[in-house]
C-alpha cells in the first residue's frame, strides 16, 4: 500500500484544525484496507465499484487511476466491476463509468 491520499477537503480541513480526529481516521484507513479475508485488490475493485454509483466523476478518476498505476488492475478487471455496476445501479453510472476508464485506458 502507497501512502495515504485523502482526496476530500474536509478531511485535510481536519488534519489542520484537529489532529487527533485526523489520527483516528487514518487508523481507520488502515483498519479497513488491512483485511484478513480481502486482499487489497479485491477491496479496492469493490471501492471503484462504490464510486462508480456516486455523482462525483473525479471521486472515480482517482480511484481507477491509482488502482491502475499502483495495482496494475486490467481493463478487464474494470469491464467485470462495470457490469456488476450496471446491474446494481443502472445505465447512467454505468456510462458515466465507461468514459473513464476509456479515458484510462485508451
């Protein structure tokens, strides 16, 4: 694992204001993403697979763009993650989805 990226502004707004908070977050973090049935990859195929249900397109960039660089996560990989998108939350995310990864990956 790469170090720690927070992509919200709320959570560097909290590293600057209040430190132990910030600290308990990132313990979290590593709680979360150091599973003992998951491996890593796996784990973060389902996180893309969360974001591509959001509305925040940049959210879903910066997943598939570290997963792809640090993960080495296939087009493939990311086609199988689509589909279980466009079954679970329709057509839109599922476009929204694709252009990325045809950006990423094209």
């Amino acid at each position: 694992m790469s170090e720690k990226v927070f992509y919200g502004k709320g959570v560097r707004k909290i590293k600057k204001e209040d430190l132990e908070l910030y600290e308990s977050i990132v313990d979290l973090d590593k709680s979360i993403w150091n599973s003992n049935v998951l491996d890593y990859k796996t784990q973060k195929l389902i996180a893309i697979a969360i974001s591509a249900t959001n509305s925040e397109a940049s959210s879903l960039l910066k997943q598939i763009s570290k997963s792809k660089k640090e993960l080495n996560i296939s087009r493939d990989e990311m086609m199988d993650v689509l589909k279980v998108v466009l079954l679970t939350s329709g057509m839109i995310s599922y476009n929204k989805s694709l252009d990325i990864i045809n950006k990423l990956y094209d």
